[in-house]
C-alpha cells in the first residue's frame, strides 16, 4: 500500500484528489495539509511512501516544503501540483528535491500514474512538462540559480512579504521579531537587485512561491 500525504489550500481541490486516489486499491490518503507548514510537520509525523503538493500556498510553499521535506524525511517522494508550465519552475522544483510534477490541467488519473512512479523510486513529469528539463537536471543551464542563493529564511520572508503581509504579521508567522523581518526584506532587495517592494512580489511570483491572484 503506498501512502500519500496531500498538501494544497483549496479543500474542494484537496477532497477530489483524495477520491481519485482512494480508488485505486494500491493507495491510502493518511494525511492532509493546508499549507507548506502543516505540509512539513505532517511529514515527519506520518512518514509516507508521497506526497502531493500544491506549489502555491500560503505561508510556506510547495517548493520551500519540499525542500524541508526531502530533508527532514527522506524516505519521502513528492509529487508538485502546479499551474507553471515554464522550465524555471520546473527546475526550482526539481532542485529542492521533488520527483514529480504535474501540470493541474492535466491532472486526474495522471496523478495517480505520478504517485505510483514516485514510490517506485522513479521520477515523473506529466503531459505538457518540458521532459528535457528533467534530462538537464541538475547540471542545466539554470544549475543554481538566484533562488538557491537565497537562504531557506530569505525565502520564507520573500513569499510573505509577495503575499502582502505586513512587517509583524510575517513575524508572528516565523516566530521573529518585526525587525528582524525588515532586516531580510532588505537583504533580500540588495541581494536581488530591487529598488521597491513590487519588484520583489513579481520576482516571487515568476519563481512560484506566491501565485497572482
């Protein structure tokens, strides 16, 4: 029996996904989450075989709670749900340890193939994933990029600063003090390159950590 953690903020999406893959003999749902967050601790917690993860979701994403996932339990294979198609997110994701990715328009019994590869020890990319990506990884032209010169806290305060939270809200969410929180906002702007805050929240956008809407 293989078993499956589902992350993703949207409980309709959620609730589908965990239908579709309970029809098949060979999977058990043990676990959800509604953001990276919860994602992580659920991880460590149940120990299963994949995880599906949306990569946009509030707090902590999918790439980010990938990333401590593959770390903090790596038995663990994780499947990205996501709307980006673009070869820069793709690699993101590949790079912070995931094994699957699969385009949310194409998803369905494509997830259920996705999750059953990924438990087998395999990788998997889905109908309109660029394969030569995979090919690529990880020696690509993108190989460690600007997102992996960011340190794992840079990139929590760069999802929540494009989420629009303020200087304290973000740093009741990281335990840190509203300073601290100004400090890496401007860390992060020197770092990047910016001049103002909506700079940031499109370089955050094009590289998945928050979604436009």
């Amino acid at each position: 029996m293989i078993r499956v953690l589902l992350a993703d903020d949207h409980a309709v999406l959620r609730d589908g996904l965990r239908r579709l893959l309970e029809l098949d003999a060979d999977i058990s749902v043990v676990a959800a989450a509604n953001d990276g967050c919860e994602a992580v601790a659920k991880a460590e917690a149940t120990r299963p075989e994949v995880v599906v993860m949306d990569v946009s979701m509030p707090n902590l994403g999918g790439i980010e709670a990938t990333r401590s996932i593959v770390r903090k339990a790596p038995g663990t294979g994780v499947v990205i749900l996501s709307m980006h198609a673009s070869a820069g997110m793709i690699r993101q994701a590949l790079l912070a340890g995931a094994r699957g990715y699969v385009l949310k328009d194409s998803a369905g019994a494509e997830v259920v193939r996705a999750v059953k590869a990924v438990a087998a020890g395999q990788r998997f990319m889905g109908d309109g994933v660029d394969g030569r990506v995979l090919a690529e990884y990880p020696n690509g032209p993108a190989g460690a990029g600007v997102m992996e010169r960011l340190t794992p806290r840079e990139r929590q305060v760069l999802q929540l600063v494009a989420e629009g939270k303020s200087n304290a809200e973000a740093a009741s969410v990281l335990h840190l003090s509203p300073r601290s929180v100004e400090t890496y906002r401007c860390r992060l702007m020197h770092k990047l390159g910016f001049d103002d805050v909506p700079s940031l929240v499109k370089f955050a956008i094009r590289h998945g950590l928050t979604s436009a809407e």
